[in-house]
C-alpha cells in the first residue's frame, strides 16, 4: 500500500532525525550577494535571519553549518568593474575586504563558512558539474535571441517587461530594476530544464514545505505548469566567468555557477566526508525576486546530476521604504551601520525580525523602530533586568534569596503561572523559530513572557512587601524575587540566538556562569525546566541594556 500524505511526511521527520543523530549538520545558506555595491539592508536582513536560525538551532545542542557568501562573476559585475577603472577580481576584492565580512561580523554573523565564487574551490567544481552534465546528454548547443536584464543577469520573456516612461519612453524595462533591457544573441549552451517541469511540480506535491512562504510556492507552481523552456546556461559576449570546460569561448552562466556554491563550499567534488555530513541544505533562505532560480533551476540541475534536493526554499519578502524595494538601483539602499550606530547592533537584529514577518514584504522606518525599541526593548525588557537586580541588590545584599526550594509549585499560585507562562513561551518560540522560520511570532512568544513577568512584579509589589520586615513578609519578598530572577535566566537564553551581546550581559548581571555554565551551552528544550538558577548567586546591577536613544544625528 503506498504511503499517505501524512506518512510520508512523518517518514521524511524521521529521517531527518535520523540523521541529526548520525551527526550531519543542520546546514542552512543565504544567498550569494553580488559584489557590485556595498551591502544594504535587505542583504543584512536575509543574512541575519540565517544567523538567528543556525544560532538557535547551535542552542538546542545541534551541530550547525551556516553558509554565505559572495557572487563575483557576470556581466554587471564586469561593468560595474569597468565603470571604476579596476579589474573585475580586483573590484570583488576590495568589495569583499572592505565592505561586505566587515558588516557581517559586525552584525555579529557567526558564519561557518564564506564562499566567494572567484576561489579556485569553487570554479574547478563548477567545470566538473556541469562537465557530468554535458557528458550525460543535458546539455547541448543551440543559440538564443531575446531581451536581457544585466542588473537580473536573466533573459526575460516580453511578458514580464514594462513600458518605458520619460527618459526610458519607447523602451522596455525589467519589472525589477526599472532599467531598459538590451536584446542579446548569441550561441550559447543549453541545459534541458524543459524536461523536468513534470518531476519538479511531482516533488512540489509530495514535499508541500518545499517551498515557503505558501504564496511563493503557488507562484513557482503556477510557473512551472505554464511549462519550460530550455535554460541558456553559457555566454559568449563577455569573458568575465568560470570557462565552459569543453568550449572555452564560453562562460558559465552567472546563476549556474552561483546555484553550486550551495554543494561546492561543502566539499562538492573534493571532499566526499564533508560533503556526505552536511548535504544537502536544511534551508536555503533567498529573496523572493530570486525564487525561481532556486525553486526550479538549482532543483532540476541537482535532478539531472543524482544529488539529492534541499529541504525548503523560503523566501523572504522585500524591504520597504516609500514603498519602493530598498536597493541601490532605486536609491532606497540604507547603510546598516546607520541605525546600528543610533539603535545597538542587538537592537538591530531584532528589530527587522520581531517588525516583519518572515516571507512577506514589511516597511521599514526610523519612527516605529524607535517606538518599539522605547516600547518593548528599553521599557518592557531592560527595565525588568535592571529593577530586579536592583531590588536584590538593595534587599537582599546582591545574593539570590532562595523561594521555597526553588520550585514554583512551593512559592504559590502566582508563581506557578508565571512558570507555566514559560513553558508556553519555550514551546511556541522553539517551534516558530526553530521549525516554521517564523522568527516574528517567535520572538513575540518570548516578549509576550517578559510581559506576564512585568505583570507579574506589577501586581505582586515586592517594593511594597519589602516594608514589612516580618519573616513571613521577608520569606514572600524572596519568592518573588527569585521568580522573576529565574524567568530573566529563561529569557537570556531564548533571546541569546537574537541579542547575543545583551544576553551575555544579562546572563552575567545574573550571576548565572558560575552555577550553570556558558550562555551558549544552555539548551532550549531545557529551558522551561524551573528553578534552574540557584540561591546565592551574585546578582549585579551592570549598565543599563537598552540606553535612551539620543536625537539623530543630522548633517
């Protein structure tokens, strides 16, 4: 009998834990940015979700790969090369050098690995790959004649473009970069996609995950059964690329050889141990203008060479400001560094995932992302460290009183809910996050606590209890302290994937290290076990996490 829908989902979980227990790692990559500006929000944005996403699968105790890196091949990256009076390798390497792993590890990006598609370990694996390709019979010569997009470094179809406008009238413009396309021909090498539209839309079917957010799958499948068309996977009119191996008038077209940076910087080729731990990807995490060359071009190719499929496309939505894509090309573009410079680079990791959900577009501005960080970071979240720590300081000379022996159950009712509070909160969270990417709702689920918790000091009023100096009155006092001390504990370490810095601050202020160990080796699944912080540890009051914004700074 062939299996249900639902058993072969449960079959496909099962493997997966399968092979978490054998050791492969949970492998998630952003895309490959080009490198012909400095990055701007929107690349940080899908970067920080990637490093959120592997540092909170690191939390539970797994072994993690995570992947990003840079794409330096194509035409746009030669002109853009050219426009600067340098090189194109030397254009890429001052870009990368200078711009782009600089703004990742000050975002505090902790990347396994950075692949640049210029690197030796990469172009001798794309020759290979798609040397098997030509050897099997999926790829062949043929030439094309049709409209191209160098901003795309895509052939469009005349569908997809739109009617130029004041200086662009008379002229067709790519729906994305609002620039005129310029029609190319020329004899190229072709790969078969044309033959896979059936097993992809087959594989769409029995994997619905495959593809998130639901929109973007219908929009591929909708793409797909309109039927294919064979891919132009080589060009002749430029030189700035990785060799066809077999014809060297030719270069691999940019998104074949980007698409393999995925396999190539896992040891594709040369490193079979490496490669057989961490392939294929868990998640591939891209932006929706690039859907489609991962969700049916990237699928096919690895359908024609054997390799198994990555476990889900999800796309992001796009950045908005004014309502416009922020990007260069349409002077959108904003420096992170500018609002990691006024808000924190914590608050800025939170910021864009708590604001926007995962996989829809979302508008960006400087006047909600203050009023949040007034509202829920500095008021909701930094206030309740500081006056905890405060309060035991002042009550209970910076030593954590002990409730009862450390059991909610033993301190009252009102601690009891505040536990179970945590508990939903470490389900929802690991669940949103660590499964279904919705960093948004995740978060949500952890700040929703602080707030119970804040609700909780509210109406328990230890300020007030502690005027009575009766050992019953002292005992209460210390019941609600601890409680409250105990849930910052739980929040430190599920906001450590999103805030590391201030976690380690909070973390530290609690005295925590000592009795339990580093931040970073607490577990998720363990955190909603109560009572963990023990009596006695030194509480201090450090500065103050989430300081008042000053006045922006204008020029």
């Amino acid at each position: 009998m062939a299996a249900t829908g639902t058993e072969q989902t449960e079959q496909a979980e099962q493997t997966e834990r399968a092979e978490q227990a054998e050791g492969r790692a949970y492998y998630v990559s952003t895309p490959i940015y080009y490198v012909n500006d400095a990055p701007h929000l929107g690349h940080a944005y899908t970067t920080v979700a990637g490093d959120v996403l592997t540092r909170w699968h690191r939390q539970r105790g797994e072994k993690v790969w995570y992947l990003t890196g840079t794409d330096e091949h194509g035409q746009k990256i030669m002109r853009t090369a050219e426009a600067n009076g340098v090189t194109p390798q030397a254009w890429c390497d001052r870009l990368v050098e200078e711009a782009w792993k600089p703004l990742w590890e000050h975002l505090d990006i902790a990347n396994d690995d950075f692949i640049r598609t210029t690197e030796a370990r990469h172009t001798a694996r794309v020759q290979e790959f798609v040397q098997d390709l030509y050897d099997k019979g999926e790829i062949y010569q043929g030439g094309y004649e049709g409209p191209y997009c160098v901003g795309c470094e895509e052939y469009k179809t005349s569908g997809e473009l739109l009617p130029g406008e004041g200086e662009f009238e008379g002229q067709l413009l790519c729906p994305i970069h609002k620039k005129p396309v310029e029609m190319l021909k020329e004899e190229n090498y072709f790969f078969k996609l044309s033959e896979y539209g059936a097993r992809l839309l087959e594989h769409y079917e029995r994997n619905p995950g495959f593809i998130q957010p639901e929109s973007a799958r219908n929009e591929v499948m909708s793409f797909v059964r309109q039927g294919l068309e064979d891919l132009s996977i080589s060009r002749s009119t430029f030189d700035w690329g990785v060799k066809v191996p077999w014809d060297d008038k030719h270069v691999i077209y940019v998104w074949i050889d980007a698409l393999l940076n995925y396999a190539t910087a896992v040891g594709y080729g040369a490193d079979q141990k490496k490669f057989a731990e961490t392939w294929p990807a868990d998640v591939h995490l891209v932006g929706k203008d690039i859907l489609r060359f991962h969700a049916v071009i990237w699928p096919a190719m690895l359908m024609a060479n054997g390799l198994p499929l990555p476990g889900k496309i999800a796309a992001n939505g796009w950045l908005m400001v004014g309502g416009e894509k922020m990007s260069k090309s349409n002077l959108t573009g904003i420096s992170p560094q500018q609002l990691t410079e006024h808000f924190g680079v914590d608050a800025y990791r939170w910021y864009f995932l708590r604001a926007i959900a995962f996989g829809q577009d979302g508008s960006f501005s400087w006047e909600d992302f203050t009023a949040r960080y007034t509202s829920e970071l500095a008021n909701d979240f930094g206030n309740l460290a500081s006056r905890v720590a405060a309060m035991v300081g002042k009550y209970f000379d910076g030593k954590l009183p002990a409730a009862g022996s450390g059991t909610a159950g033993e301190a009252g009712a009102a601690e009891q809910a505040v536990a179970d509070g945590l508990t939903r909160a470490v389900a929802e969270a690991d669940r949103r996050i660590g499964e279904e990417l919705d960093f948004a709702g995740g978060i949500a689920a952890v700040f929703d606590f602080i707030k119970q918790v804040n609700g909780y000091l509210t109406e328990q009023a230890p300020w007030k209890v502690a005027k009575d100096t009766s050992e019953e009155a002292q005992t209460r006092l210390a019941a609600i302290l601890y409680t409250a001390a105990e849930s910052l504990r739980a929040c430190a370490v599920l906001l450590n994937p999103v805030m590391p810095e201030t976690s380690g601050k909070l973390w530290a202020s609690l005295g925590a290290e000592p009795a339990l160990g580093a931040l970073a080796d607490q577990r998720v699944q363990d955190t909603g076990r109560w009572g963990q912080l023990p009596a006695g540890v030194t509480v201090t009051k450090g500065a103050v996490l989430f300081p008042r914004l000053e006045e922006p700074k204008t020029s």
